[in-house]
C-alpha cells in the first residue's frame, strides 16, 4: 500500500515541476512590442541604405539580446523629399500609431518642423542624416543627431586651403538650411588663416543644368580658383557635370567637397567620378575592424534582396549612423521599462486642429535620460551623446583620383593635418605640406595650383593713374587729340611695368587716367584709392604713399621707392664779416672751458715748480704774473721758463698736446667761416613756422594736408602748389608777400625740387615718416603677394637704376651744393675726452707732488701741530714751509762752477786781476763766492736753523744776517782771484 502511495506523490510532483517550468517558458517568451517611427526619402540612396541598416540592427540586436523584454516595432513613412509629407508622416505616428521615438528625418528642411513636434509630444527625433549646424540652434532636448555636425569640418577645410597658402575661396551652396548652416562657420575658420571669401555662389535646390552652368560662367570671370562645394550629391553631381563641359576642371582650378558629397561617392556614377578628378575631399574617418567588414558583406546581400534593381551597392557613413542609431535606441528602451508606452491624448474638442490635439508620451523624458546615457561602440565607433550630438571630429583627406578615392591626410583637432592617423601623437598642431601625400589636381598636374587666375574672358585689368600737372616724372598723362589716344609714362609706370613683366605668368592690364571730363584730376589721391575699395577700378599704379588709413579699404604692395615728409625752406647767406668773427669758431662754452684750462695748468705748473725753481720765486705779483704767462704762452709754444720738475714736465707734455688739437681745430674752424659762403636756412624747424603763424604750402591731392591739420595748422594758412615752378615762386615771395615761408614735402618730390633749385632752397626736418610709394590693389587680391616679390627682384636689381636714371636723374645735379644746416662753431662735446686727460693728469701729478711734500716736511709740520695753537695758524704754518725754498733740492745743492760770469749762483764781489801783459791766471784762492750751503734745519740739538731766526719768548723769530765766505784762486796767469759767496746761516 506504501509503494502506490509514494509513486503517486512522486508522480504529482514531477507534475507540479513540468507544469511551473512550462508556465516560466511562456512567461519568458512573453515580450512588449514599442512602436518607433521612421521617416525617409525611400526613392532616395540615403534612404533606401538607412532603411536595410535599420532593420539588420534590430535583427542583430536581438538576436544577440533575446532576453530582452522589449521589441522595437517600425513604423515606416515615405517622407518623399518634402517637408509638409515628412511632418505629415511625423503628426500620424505619434497620434495615430502612439510611437515613442522617431528616426529620421533624412534632411535639414524636414527636421526643422519635426523637432518642434517631437518637443511638444516628448518624443525624441533621432536623425542620423540631418547635419546642419542650424539645428543646433534649436536647442530642443528632444533632438539627437547621430551624424558629425557640418561646422565640424570647417576647420579641416580652413586648414587645407592654409597649407597651400591659397588667399581666396568661393564656397557653392545650395540654398536652403542645408547648404545656408555651414557658411558662417566656414568664413570664419577661413578669416583665422588670412583667407577671405570674395564671392558666395548660391546654387537652386531647384536650378536646371542652364542656370548651373551660368552661374560656373560667372565665377570663370573672376580671379579666384579655389572653390568648395557644399550641397547634396544629387545637385553636386549635375555641377561638376558641367563644370567639366565648360572647362572649369582643367589646370589651374582647385575643387573642395565637405563630407555630405565625399561621404557618397562610392554611391555616384562612373561618369560623375569621371568628372570630378583631381578634387580634394573632406571625408568622416570610420576606423575599419572586422565586425565592419563582416558586416559590409552582409549587407550588400540584404540591401541587393530588398533592392534588386540596385546593382554595385555600397555602404557609406551615413548607414553605420543609421544602424547604430537602431541599436542605440534599442538599448535605451529596455532600459526604460516595460510599462506606460504610449501617448496620453489631449481631452477632444471639436475646434482643435490635429497639432492642438497631439498627445504626450508618458516615457519620453525618461527615454531622453536613457539615450543621453548610453554608451557602446558601434560599427562607425564609440558611440556617445553629448548634448544630444554624436561625439566624433576626425576627418580623412581624399583626393579624387581614377575610379575611386585616395587619401593624402587626416585631420584632428589636436594634430591638425597627419600623415598616418596612429603615428605618434603631439601636442603640435600640424599644417605643413609635409604631412600630406602626392595629389593629382585637375588637368593631371601634379604641382599646386596658385589658387586664382587672371579672368579668362579676354578683360583686362583696370589700372588707375593720377592726374597731376606738377612732378609728371612719376606719372604723366598726355592725349593725343588727332587720333583721340592716351598715353601714360613716368618713373612709376616703368616700375610697374617691369614688376609685371617678371611674374611667371602674363597678366593684361591697361591705364585709366583718374581724370574728370575736362580731362584734369577727378579728385584727390585718397579718391583715387577709394575707386578700387568701390570696384571701378581694379588697381592704382602711381606716386601714390602707402598710409594706415587708406590700408583699411585696400592693400598695398611692398613700397618700391622710400619717402617721407619734409620740410623746405630758403636760405641765406648767414657769413657776415664782422670784427668779432674770430670767437665764433669755438662756443662759448668752449671758450669758457679752455680759459679755465689755462688758468687751473699755470696753477698746477706754479705749486710743482714754486718750491725748486727760481723762475716761479719772488713776489706775488710776479709769481703770479710768471704762472699765467707761461701757461697762456703755450698757445704760440713762446713759454722761456724752463721747468726743472718731473711732474710739472709730465703736465706740460699732455697740455701741449690739448692746446696743439685746439689751436689747429680753431684755424681750420675760423679759415673756413672767412673764405666759404655760410649757407643758413631762414627757419629752422616746423614748430618755427606754427609759433610764428607763416604761411605753408602742400602739393595738391596729397594727403600731406591731414598731416598740417593734425599739428595745428591754421587751415587759412595753407597754400597749395601743383608744380614745382609754382613751389619756387611762392617760396621767393615769403610768407609776408602772399607766398610761403615753407614747403611741405615727400622725400621723392623733394629730390627732384632741390635737384632744379638747389641753389635757393634746403631740407631742414623730417616731419613724418611713411612707408613709401606702393601699388595698389583690393583687399585680399592674390596679386599682392606675387607683385611684392616682384618688387625685391627689380628694386635689388639693375633694372630700377636704369629707370631711375631715365625719370630722376636731374635730382643728383647739385649733390655737392653745401646747402645743409650745420653748426659753424666748434662745441666742447668735441673736445671733453681732452680736457678730460689733461685734468686728471694735472690732478694726479699734484696730489703725488703734495704726498712728497708732506712726507719730506713731516717733522716741522708735525712738531708745530703738536703746539698749542689754532688750525688756523697751523695751516699758515705749514704755508710757510711750502712757501719757502726746498733747499735739499738738487737744483739749489748741485751748483756747477762754471768760468766766467756766466753762472747764475755766483756773483763777483772782487778780483785781483793781472795786468794784460801779465802771463799768469788768477789764483783759485783769490775769488770770494756767496752760496747757499745746505744745512740741518733743525741743527744737531734740535733747535730750529738759524734762517727762521731766534725764538724770542713770546714765539717770534729774529732775522739773522747772512754769512759770506771767500775763496782765493791761485791763477798762474791772472793772479790771484777772490770769489765772495753769500749765504744764509742755518
């Protein structure tokens, strides 16, 4: 009874288990359907690509996530390539069909509308295709754009046209949101590499192959060569269609397309490709890996099942976008939940519209959160949403080339244009030619295209020339009236001339005189430059001066001849011969400087001298009289005092050589003020002239009048001059008799002006300095670039001394004319270096000469400054012993015994002298001589020496009398000779 029991409970249970199993199966397999719309142009490539890939996502999805609860259920709308069926299609599925997100729409146009719907129904638009940076501005948190926004590539494309060093760029652009979106961005990123955009061709969505080709004729009249191409490929492929029917891909033009065509060309005819050899391309890089390839083939065997007529399909960018559009949403629903999937309606009311009544999903703001926070990595690359846009910057570099495309670069933000995308990365930021690879451009050239041309429709450029009546060498304008012919010539002409014909390539050109129908100037040279700011003319070759102010509304060449603004006046003969005309040689603070000289050597000569030498010995006056004398005297080297010291020798030695510098300088200085004519200007400086009110000339038209305005000229006080004749009579007049008393001038002006009346007029002061003459031509011109290289080649070569010879050679005729302001009187800044040596020689000498006198007196100075007595009376003291003779001196010691009277130490007091028939010489013994022995000063104890007196009590010293020695000669000839010598006891 057991067994049955037990194997019925066995039974049961096993029951139980099959029946709770099956029960979880069906619970598994149960999953919730989510509706999703998608709208696309089906009879479009992007359309029918976009739709396969969408449905192979969510078969591989799935496939690869069948524990998904959710499943996405499409909703197709054939939006037709127009706007009210796409936001028709878009207002069905989220009233009718309650889907929760939209993919698409395929363009710009339609998103437009559509963002605004899904806003208001909190249903996230998700397009893979719609890349306009308008969009952007929209700010529509419901919007998702999984494609590269179009402003992504304008600095890819900028950085292009910077290394070819191309100036000018014509974007062609459709004209709707689509093509419209891009160009802001696009200008600036090529204003930031000095690239400007002349010219905007603006193409019809809806323009016929006449209206495209009419417009490429347009743009073949122009100079610029570089244009870049931004439209759909079904427009872009007509234009280069005919742009190579008409010529415009052959040499010397340079095609750019922005990714929306490079993107598609695997997808274009072979007769379109054909077409568009030797274009640059902007392409989305989309890393290859093997899931991509595997995919690539999978693909092309759906796409070719559900398109059959479609034959040679291949993906693009655009479909990975839309697969990992399909996958991304997938994620982000099941993410959301299984429960309130559908749209909440507005309460019905019979005067609603189908807008005014349009529901809203419960889950869209949580969809939204999802979408924004999914992350994976998808067949195109990491997919990621950032502010609702696809995080992806790098680009490819593409030259169209044979059947197909070839890359030459990449370009990233960080890196700028590389070669190899996975070479090292550096913080540098790349635009170097080096970095690319070899390009095939238009017409199979291998060389780079300068990026403009001269307009190939046979017209010539407009050159303006002024019309002047005064200096014509620069520019002259005749007519001849019998065959009603123009001919212009002139310095600048010929420089322009031979700049032109130096360019590599031949540029046609005729001259346009600025003239009124009188045939005299139509107005002033700022005039001039304003016509090609206006377009009436399309360059200006003459004098004319390169000025900041005029630099803003066109561009000037590099200067091909200097200048700057001067000032000149007449002058006079200033060489009065006046009975004071021998101080002007020197100024007076050379005279005052030299005077002083004198007096500080002759001072110096007397303290190394005073002490050892007689001639600088004896009273006041005459020691005085003797040092003046003899320094004054060196001026005509007549000093007889002879100078016994080394010091003083040494002093006198660089003295002599100052006053021999000076003297010579002051000959040359005052022969020339007596035999050449002193030529002085009648005014000095500018200032001058606005302090005094003179009146002041100008050459007519320049723009030298600014200048006299911004210094404070009295406009009333400015005269006009045409012609260097009429310059000449009004600068006679003067100010006083109705003319000038100073012209106004540019330097090349002026050279030809002083070389016709150098006689009468001289250049005292630059008043403003300029760039100097160049040419000009509009702002952004290519030409500029070419003609200032142009400019180096003649001004550095033989060519510009030829035509300066030709048009200004009369400018050198009075290059030797002395007629420049210069100072007639020698200054003392030329000779300080001088006077400088000699006083520090003096100085030296007298400081050493003081250091011996000190250190030789050192006793009888120091024992009178130990006494009791004031500085004062020390001070005369030590005086007194400088006053007195340095009898240790050898020029007192070393008397030599000469014979006869001839000695200065020895005077004859008495003589036995032989009778003249004696035969016998005086005896040595018989001549008495007086001398001045040296003694101890201080004598054997101490006592001070006898030529200072006795001490009385009360200090004073008594004068003692002199003591006379003699000496007999015995002269076997003349007898006995007695010398008396006198001398003072010490």
């Amino acid at each position: 009874m057991k067994i049955p029991t037990r194997v019925a409970f066995s039974f049961l249970f096993c029951f139980i288990i099959l029946s709770k199993s099956d029960f979880l199966a069906k619970a598994q397999n149960t999953t919730i359907s989510v509706n999703v719309g998608v709208i696309l142009d089906f009879d479009t490539w992007t359309g029918k690509m976009g739709l396969t890939c969408i449905n192979m996502a969510l078969a591989d999805f799935y496939a690869s996530h069948n524990h998904y609860k959710t499943r996405l259920h499409l909703h197709s709308r054939d939006s037709k390539c127009d706007v009210v069926e796409a936001a028709a299609g878009a207002l069905d599925l989220i009233k009718n069909m309650e889907v929760q997100a939209i993919i698409g729409p395929q363009n710009s146009m339609q998103a437009n509308f559509m963002i605004g719907l899904g806003e208001k129904a909190q249903v996230p638009i998700i397009s893979f295709s719609a890349t306009s940076p308008s969009l952007t501005s929209l700010q529509s948190p419901y919007f998702f754009r999984v494609a590269q926004n179009d402003s992504s590539q304008v600095k890819a494309i900028s950085a292009i046209v910077h290394v070819f060093g191309w100036r000018e760029a014509v974007p062609i652009y459709v004209d709707n949101s689509f093509g419209e979106g891009i160009i802001p961005y696009l200008v600036d990123a090529l204003q930031n590499v000095d690239a400007r955009v002349p010219y905007r061709s603006i193409i019809s969505i809806s323009a016929t192959d006449d209206q495209i080709g009419e417009e490429l004729y347009k743009l073949m009249t122009m100079q610029t060569r570089v244009f870049i191409v931004h439209m759909p490929t079904n427009i872009s492929s007509r234009l280069f269609n005919k742009a190579k029917e008409i010529g415009m891909m052959s040499e010397g033009y340079i095609w750019i397309t922005t990714n929306g065509i490079t993107n598609s060309l695997s997808s274009l005819e072979r007769s379109v490709l054909d077409s568009m050899q030797g274009v640059l391309g902007v392409k989305t890089y989309v890393s290859e890996t093997k899931e991509l390839e595997n995919f690539r083939v999978r693909w092309k065997s759906k796409f070719q099942q559900d398109n059959p007529t479609i034959l040679n399909a291949e993906l693009n960018e655009l479909g990975l976008w839309a697969y990992d559009t399909a996958s991304a949403l997938a994620r982000a629903v099941e993410k959301v939940g299984t429960t309130n999937f559908y749209i909440e309606q507005t309460t019905a009311s019979r005067n609603l519209t189908d807008l005014e009544a349009i529901g809203v999903s419960q889950n869209g703001p949580k969809l939204r959160e999802a979408l924004l926070g999914t992350r994976f990595t998808g067949l195109a690359g990491d997919f990621s949403l950032v502010n609702g846009q696809l995080q992806s910057s790098t680009f490819k570099i593409i030259n169209v080339n044979g059947n197909g495309e070839r890359g030459i670069a990449f370009w990233t933000p960080e890196n700028g244009l590389i070669r190899e995308l996975n070479s090292r990365k550096t913080s540098t930021y790349s635009t170097s030619k080096k970095n690319l690879g070899p390009i095939i451009w238009p017409g199979d050239l291998s060389s780079v295209p300068k990026g403009w041309e001269v307009p190939t429709n046979g017209k010539k450029l407009r050159i303006g020339v002024p019309v002047t009546t005064g200096f014509s060498e620069f520019v002259k304008v005749t007519h001849d009236a019998n065959n009603n012919r123009t001919q212009v010539t002139g310095y600048s002409i010929d420089v322009f001339n031979a700049v032109m014909e130096t360019l590599p390539y031949a540029v046609n050109n005729e001259f346009i005189p600025f003239a009124n129908s009188s045939g005299g100037s139509a107005g002033s040279y700022n005039d001039l430059v304003y016509q090609v700011y206006l377009g009436n003319f399309d360059a200006v070759v003459g004098d004319t001066t390169i000025t900041a102010n005029r630099s803003n509304f066109v561009d000037f060449t590099l200067p091909y001849i200097e200048s700057e603004v001067s000032l000149i006046v007449p002058i006079r003969d200033n060489g009065s011969k006046n009975a004071l005309i021998f101080l002007k040689p020197l100024s007076w603070d050379l005279w005052i400087t030299s005077g002083c000289f004198f007096v500080f050597t002759g001072f110096i000569v007397w303290v190394l001298e005073h002490r050892i030498n007689e001639d600088f010995r004896g009273p006041p006056s005459h020691q005085i009289g003797t040092s003046l004398w003899y320094s004054f005297s060196t001026l005509v080297f007549a000093q007889r005092e002879r100078v016994v010291s080394n010091l003083a020798r040494f002093v006198m030695i660089i003295w002599v050589f100052v006053v021999l510098i000076l003297t010579q300088s002051y000959t040359a200085s005052l022969t020339s003020l007596l035999t050449v004519q002193q030529l002085q200007p009648t005014v000095t400086n500018i200032n001058q002239l606005i302090k005094n009110g003179e009146h002041v000339g100008y050459q007519g038209g320049s723009f030298v009048l600014g200048i006299l305005k911004e210094m404070k000229f009295d406009e009333n006080k400015l005269i006009i001059y045409d012609t260097p004749e009429e310059c000449d009579q009004l600068l006679s007049k003067g100010s006083a008799n109705g003319g000038i008393a100073g012209a106004i001038i540019e330097t090349p002006m002026m050279k030809l002006f002083l070389g016709q009346y150098c006689s009468k007029y001289t250049m005292v002061e630059s008043i403003y300095k300029t760039d100097g003459f160049g040419f000009v031509f509009p702002i952004g011109s290519p030409l500029v670039s070419d003609v200032s290289r142009a400019i180096l080649n003649v001004t550095e070569g033989k060519k510009r001394k030829e035509i300066e010879n030709a048009w200004l050679g009369n400018q050198n005729n009075c290059t030797n004319s002395n007629n420049q302001v210069s100072s007639a009187s020698l200054t003392l800044a030329s000779f300080w270096g001088l006077f400088l040596i000699a006083g520090v020689a003096s100085l030296l000498s007298l400081i050493i000469s003081m250091s011996m006198f000190l250190y030789k007196e050192r006793q009888q100075i120091l024992i009178h400054f130990h006494s009791e007595g004031s500085i004062l009376r020390r001070i005369h003291h030590t005086l007194g012993i400088f006053d007195k003779k340095d009898l240790k001196s050898h020029t007192f010691r070393n008397i030599a015994l000469q014979d006869g009277t001839g000695i200065d130490s020895v005077q004859v007091i008495g003589a036995s002298e032989a009778s003249p028939n004696s035969k016998y010489t005086p005896s040595p013994s018989s001549y008495s001589t007086h001398t001045e022995p040296p003694c101890d000063c201080l004598g054997a104890f101490g006592t001070p020496p006898r030529e200072y007196g006795d001490l009385s009590p009360n200090g004073q010293a008594s004068q003692l009398a002199p003591v006379t020695e003699q000496i007999s000669y015995p002269n076997h000839q003349e007898g006995i000779i007695t010398i008396e010598i006198a001398h003072e006891n010490c």
